[in-house]
C-alpha cells in the first residue's frame, strides 16, 4: 500500500487464520491500524454459521473501547449448544 491508501476487509467474507501479530519495536514503524465498523443497506447478509451476535452486533458502550471476549462468544453462539 502507498501512504493515503485505505483499505477495507470484510472479516465475514475473507477467512483466515493467522500466528499473533508482533510489531516493531521502534516506534515509528509500528502499526497504526484503526477499527471501523460499517452498515450499509442491502448490505449482504451474514452466513447463519457466523451468525454469533443474531444480526445485532455489538452495542455501542460509551466511553469503552470495542473487544471481544472470544471464548465467551464461541460458548455461548448457538452452533456451540446444538
């Protein structure tokens, strides 16, 4: 990519699997990734199988910043209990 460059992943379309991601330790060639999450009408719907959240996402909490908790997730999605 070139400075000015965006680009946009669809993490329920494009699935992966990755080792922890380790970073530089000098500062300024670190990465500077920012989070963004998009709605668009029409927008294709998401799988049932990756259907975790029942189409609502996660709610908006003020003053936190966004995580998941992913083994609170997978326990209680419903592909776990059937």
């Amino acid at each position: 990519m070139q400075p000015g460059e965006v680009q946009f992943l669809n993490n329920f379309t494009t699935l992966h699997a990755r080792t922890e991601f380790e970073d530089h330790e000098e500062v300024k060639r670190r990465r500077h990734m920012l989070r963004l999450w998009l709605h668009r009408p029409g927008f294709r719907p998401l799988a049932a199988n990756l259907n975790l959240f029942e189409g609502e996402g996660v709610a908006a909490q003020s003053g936190k910043k966004p995580s998941f908790d992913l083994k609170s997730v997978r326990a209680e999605a419903p592909a776990a209990r059937a």
